[in-house]
C-alpha cells in the first residue's frame, strides 16, 4: 500500500469573488519509506497541496490517503508531523516542553515519556539545550527542535515545508544532512518542500517539478544517487545532470533564452 496516495486532487480558491484554481488534477505516490521533493515556483500551490494531506485544508475535489486512511483520520491519530517554514515554537517553553506539547494535547502530561523526549533531543543534536528557551537557540536550532517535535508521535508521514528556507547555505546542507539521518532512523516517509533544486536532489528519491497557473505536476524525476548522501556528491557527474535535468523541466524554454542573452 501506498504511503501516500494523492489521486487527482483539484482546489479552487474564492479571492475577492473570483475562482483562483490553485491546483488542477494533481496526482502523486510515495511508498513507504520514501523521500519526495517537491519544486516549483511561487504560488504554484506547493503549501496547499501539504496542507491538504496533513488535513488543514480541504481539496476541491480528488482523494488523499495517508497509509490507506483519509487525511483528517490520518491528523487524528497523530500519523502526519509538520514541519513548517518558520519553526513555530512557543516562546514561553523549553525545548523539551515543545517537542513534547502534541503528546500532551492527546493525553495530558502523563501520556509523556521523559526518556522518549530525551532521545528526540539527542537525535536532533539539541542534547544540553534541552531546558532553553527558543530566544536561546539559533535558527538552525530552533528548525531542529520543531522537527523533533514533529517525530514524537513517531508519524508514518513526515511533511517539511519549506523547513530550511531561512538559513544560510552551509548550515541549510548541515540539517539537510541531518535530516536525512533522522529520517532514516525514523523510517518515515517524507515529502518536503523546497526552492533549492540542489537540495531536492540531494535529498529526495524522487523529485515532482510543478508549474503555476494552475498548479500542476509537470514532471517527476528519479534520483538514484547512493545513499547515504553526502555533501561531495554534490560536484560528481550525476548529480549536476539532475540538477540540470530539473532546472531545464522548472525554467523550460528560459533556460535558454538566458544563455542566448
Ligand atoms: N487560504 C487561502 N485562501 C485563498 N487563496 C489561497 C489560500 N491559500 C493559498 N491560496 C492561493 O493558492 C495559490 C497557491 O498558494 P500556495 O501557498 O500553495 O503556493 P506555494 O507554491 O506554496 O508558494 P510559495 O513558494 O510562495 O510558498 C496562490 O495563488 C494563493 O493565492
Ligand atoms: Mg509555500
């Protein structure tokens, strides 16, 4: 069974009484254990389309399924953890108070296993930190105690929005790498958002290029680089072939016409 199975999903928007369809019969597969990335431009209804698995918005028309249940039984019992672009921590809790705060909205501080939360901590590298307060970390800190959080419920489907956007680019390949390990200590399977195709292609297993107006896939990428990854691949042959491969599917006929300018 497919991990996740989004079948022909279509949403339209109402903005100030016009139709804006954000998504036109967007349909992709993961399985279980796999890493997807998807890439587009702005507006291209990236966001939408995770919200919409994780239940926080409702598709139009078409069909979801998280692990063979609908999204909203999915969210319920704590199967999907989101990851978003700015890591949302309360201000006001240690770190070990965030990662644990979804466990105790379930069930109260007792459903809450010091040691579990401990080896979250240690996992995401925050081992010391854990009785700081988000104003205390850096940002690459803070995106690794929301991504901890984001595990304790140990969910099927991990879902990363953009979660790595506002870091500089060495400590962005540092959680890339990172994650990666927790992921696959983890056995989740993911679907991350990015605008780096470098990242995607360090990242993922497959890549789904998407295009705006309407949001559509327009293309899906097969990356089969080893694993682990590591951040040398980065220069080697194949890699810069995919690289090139989803900059030509995401700029089309512009990559051209720069090189002609
Ligand atoms: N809650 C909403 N109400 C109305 N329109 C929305 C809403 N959320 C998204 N949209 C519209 O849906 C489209 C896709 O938005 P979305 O945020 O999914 O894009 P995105 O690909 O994530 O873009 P970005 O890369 O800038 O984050 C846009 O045209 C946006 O205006
Ligand atoms: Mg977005």
């Amino acid at each position: 069974m497919a991990a996740l199975a989004i079948d022909n999903i279509s949403k339209t928007f109402d903005i100030d009484g016009r139709s804006v369809t954000a998504l036109d019969s967007v349909s992709l597969d993961l399985a279980p254990g796999e890493f997807g990335a998807l890439i587009g431009p702005s507006g291209c209804g990236k966001s939408t389309l995770l919200r919409m698995v994780a239940d926080i918005v409702s598709p139009t028309s078409g069909h979801i399924s998280v692990a063979g249940e609908a999204p909203r039984k999915a969210r319920l019992a704590h199967h999907i953890g989101f990851v978003f672009q700015d890591a949302t921590l309360l201000p006001w809790r240690t770190v070990s108070e965030n990662i644990r705060l979804p466990l105790e909205v379930v069930g109260g501080r007792r459903a809450v296993d010091p040691a579990a939360i401990q080896a979250l901590v240690e996992l995401v590298g925050l081992a010391g930190f854990e009785h700081a307060r988000p104003s205390q970390l850096s940002g690459g800190m803070q995106q690794r105690c929301a991504i901890a959080r984001a595990l304790v419920t140990s969910p099927q489907m991990l879902l990363l929005d953009e979660p790595f956007g506002a870091l500089d680019e060495i400590m962005r390949f540092r959680m890339n790498l990172e994650l990666l390990r927790i992921w696959a200590e983890s056995r989740t399977t993911a679907l991350m958002v990015t605008h780096s195709i470098e990242e995607a292609v360090l990242m993922a297993d497959r890549i789904f290029v998407m295009a705006a107006r309407p949001g559509r896939i327009v293309d899906e990428i097969k990356v089969d680089l080893p694993r682990p990854r590591r951040l040398s691949q980065i220069g080697e042959p194949d890699f810069v072939a995919l690289v090139e491969r989803a900059r030509k599917s995401l700029f089309g006929d512009m990559v051209e016409m720069l090189q002609d300018a």
